[in-house]
C-alpha cells in the first residue's frame, strides 16, 4: 500500500513539475530554436556548435533558425515562426533591443521561455549569457592607445566602425572604446556603420586611411575583417587596427600583423549554457533574469599558432 501511494505521490509531483533535480528528465525530447543575428559569422556559427553539444548532453533538439543576414524583419519572422512551430523555448541574440520585443512578448504570452545569448532584446528573459561588451570595448581601446604610442604617436585621429546604431553589443563596445581617450589628445572621429558586411566595412575603413587616421576600430568580426583587410591593402603601417571576435581571417590579419590585436569571445560557452538554462526553464527552474558574463580575453601575434 505504502509503494501505492509513494508511486502516486510521484505522479502527481511531476504533472505539477515539482522535481527539477536531473536537468533533462521533463525536457527530454523537448524543442529549443536558436535564433542568432545572422547564419553567416564565424562567431554565431561557433555559438550554434556549442548549443548542439549541449543539446546532445541533455537529449533535447535545438533547432539552428537565423536568418541570412542581420535583418530585424528576417529574424522577427524566425521568433514567429518558433512560435506557430510548438518549441519551448526560444534561445536568441537580438539584431536589436527594441525591434525584435514585440514578437518576443507574444512568444512569452504563449509560455515560451525565453533565453538571451550575446545581445538581449528589450524584454524580461530567464537568464542572459553575453560578453561585458563596454568592458571589452575599454580593453580594445586601451591596446591600440599603448600600440600608438609604443610607435610615440600620442595624438591624431580614430575612427570606429560599428554595425548599427540599434545594435546593444557593439554600442557598448563602441562606449568602451571611446572613453579610453577621453581626455587626451587623441580625436575619435563620428562613427561610421556597415551592418557588420566585411566588404562595406574595408571601404569604410580605406576612407578613414585616406583622411589620416592613426588607428581604426572594428567592433564585430565583419568590421574588424574589414579593417584589417584595408589596413593590408594600404601598404601602410601607419595605421593600426583593433578588432572584436575571432575568425580564421582575423587570426590571419593579426597573426600578419595587420592587426594589432582582437577581442575573442566565447561564443560556444554561451551556447551551452544557453542550452542548459533554457533545459532549467522548461523543467520549472526559476534563474532569475541572471545575467552572466562569458568572458573576453586579448589575442595577439604572439597567440596565434
């Protein structure tokens, strides 16, 4: 009789979803999509790689859904499209805060746990996985600053290439970067967008070496691709470039040198700890909207193999 009712006791435990002791156990066989800012960098490819390690881990489908391109509209229609499609949760790095909240207010409205990677959106989430991007951009600012003038060059002028204006990451990364030379003699110039399009960044870039700038920032990897690729086509080296994000490319311009340095993120750690909080999220778990940063660290010439 006991066993009866303990198994009883059990039954009615999980229906109200009262265990969350072995993270996969209700979510297993559960649907998660992964919608990132675009299918295409290296950045957002390696974030997917380590979401579907993890996914494997905790025997859940986690479903790769990014658009081509960094697109509002095209990524919109992905949180839409999750939602007419049953998943669960919906693990996402938002092109922008403010666009994409509307779709994903619907999404929670239909209980789907919702999971910031990189870039949150203007919209409460369970819990976010994303880079100190102001930290990051301080640290960018604060190498090309000690490169210029470990060559003595202690004024002149700088420019940024940046994504878009309603990008979060890289506007706090630009933040960063601009407020290592606030107070010194050194000129950031008006910032100058790309959509993150490596070929529109190097034109953007090659201006900015044709106006005589002593450094250029490049704040995502299409940027920094950009800027490194210009610096080489230059011939010049006058000038020297910081970047963000790692790439084989980037690897190779600053490993040439044509690069001084590049902020790496760890885009695969946030796509396994996306994975697991959203396992958390659908088992009942509340995480609090914790917010939690992934870390970036400075490669060199001298680190690169």
């Amino acid at each position: 009789m006991k066993k009866k009712v303990l198994a009883v006791l059990c039954s009615m435990a999980v229906a109200a979803g009262c265990f969350t002791g072995a993270t996969s156990v209700f979510a297993k066989g559960e649907k998660i999509a992964l919608i990132t800012m675009d299918s295409i960098d290296q950045h957002w490819v390696t974030l997917n790689e380590g979401a579907q390690e993890e996914a494997k881990k905790e025997e859940v489908t986690v479903d790769y859904m990014a658009p081509n391109t960094k697109d509002d509209a095209q990524q919109i229609e992905c949180v839409n499209n999750a939602i007419a499609g049953g998943y669960q949760a919906i693990i996402v790095a938002a092109n922008g805060p403010d666009a994409i909240s509307g779709s994903l207010k619907e999404a929670e409205a239909a209980g789907i746990k919702i999971v910031y990677v990189d870039s949150p959106a203007n919209v409460e989430a369970e819990a976010t996985f994303s880079t100190d991007n102001k930290a990051g951009g301080e640290k960018a600012g604060e190498e090309l600053k000690k490169a210029l003038e470990d060559k003595g060059v202690t004024s002149g002028s700088i420019g940024i290439i940046n994504t878009n204006a309603a990008s979060q990451s890289t506007l706090d990364r630009e933040a960063g970067f601009r407020s290592v030379f606030e107070d010194t003699d050194f000129e950031v110039l008006e910032t100058q967008y790309s959509e993150g399009d490596a070929a529109k960044s190097q034109s953007i870039a090659e201006n900015y070496i044709t106006q005589g700038v002593v450094g250029i920032f490049g704040t995502n990897e299409g940027c920094t691709v950009g800027t490194g690729n210009a610096i080489k086509a230059s011939g010049s080296d006058s000038v020297l470039g910081v970047g963000f994000d790692k790439s084989d490319t980037i690897l190779n311009l600053v490993k040439d040198g044509y690069l001084v340095c590049t902020m790496a993120q760890n885009p695969d750690v946030m796509g396994a700890e996306g994975v697991k909080a959203a396992v958390k999220a659908i088992n009942g778990e509340d995480l609090g909207g914790e917010v939690t940063d992934t870390g970036v660290s400075v490669i060199k010439a001298e680190d690169v193999k």
